[in-house]
C-alpha cells in the first residue's frame, strides 16, 4: 500500500456526499442497506462539532470510518466522549487504518479539552479489543449489561 494514496481525516460540513458514500460502501450489509441519512441530516451532523467522523481513504475511496460523539458532563467542567463505532474494509484490515483512525480521534478530543472517551465492544470480539489496547484504552471488568429502549419516536 502506497502511503501518499492514503488520507485519514476529519469530515465537516461540506463532505455530506463523501460521508453518504463512506455509510454505504463501509457500513455491514443489514446496516446500510436501511440508511436514512438526507442531505440535510448529513449536513447538520457534521456541522455540530460535538459530532466526530473521521474517514480513512485509499486513493480518493472511503476505506474506513469511525464515529464518536462529545458529551457534557454534570459532575465537572470537562466533558467526555462516546466512541460510537468504527469500520474498516476487510481489504484494507491489518494494515493500521483503524489505529490511524482512533489516534486521529485522540488528537480531536485532546484539542476540544474532551478529558476521557469511553468505548464499548463485545467481549469476544477480539480484534476491537486489540485494537483500543493497542491505542492506549484501559480494559474495565466485564460488570454490566447493555440495555435498549428502542422505537422511541
């Protein structure tokens, strides 16, 4: 892989049409085949700074993505972040994209005085887990359980 070929940055308003692309082609099959995401969503998401995509490309292509979200706290000033998700082509797996992605996310969160970032993963999933390691997250105890309340509107 040819580094000058490879671009990781973060998405602003203005790339609503690169970031429709990167949903389709990148998001599992039963997730993107039932996107929603208008014009005007897409704009409005990547206008709220509170709202991180950064998109990993190869040659002008989206190859990966991930997506976080900053969040007020109540207890103190500084605020934290939600790591939401984050994908990468099987084709372009094992090649650091995904540890270029999260320490782009570092770097965004350090300049937006975030002062921790929380990520959630299955505990079997192991290349998610080797992954956060590896970019410096600290593995808490497997002691909850993740609960939805869905069709709210």
């Amino acid at each position: 892989m040819c580094d000058d070929k490879l671009g990781i940055r973060r998405l602003s308003h203005g790339d609503e049409e690169l970031a429709r692309l990167a949903i389709k082609e990148l998001l599992p099959r039963n997730e993107g085949d039932l996107q929603t995401s208008t014009t005007k969503h897409l704009h409005s998401f990547l206008s709220n700074t509170n709202n991180i995509l950064i998109l990993a490309t190869y040659d002008d292509k989206p190859i990966g993505f991930l997506t976080a979200y900053i969040m007020p706290r109540l207890e103190r000033t500084a605020h934290m972040a939600y790591f939401y998700e984050i994908e990468v082509s099987p084709n372009f797996r094992k090649k650091r994209i995904g540890t270029h992605m999260v320490n782009l996310l570092k770097e965004q969160l350090r300049n937006q005085g975030v002062s921790s970032c929380w990520v959630g993963t299955n505990i079997d999933n192991k290349a998610a887990l080797s992954l956060y390691e590896s970019t410096g997250a600290k593995r808490e105890p497997e002691l909850f359980h993740e609960l939805w309340y869905e069709n709210l509107t």
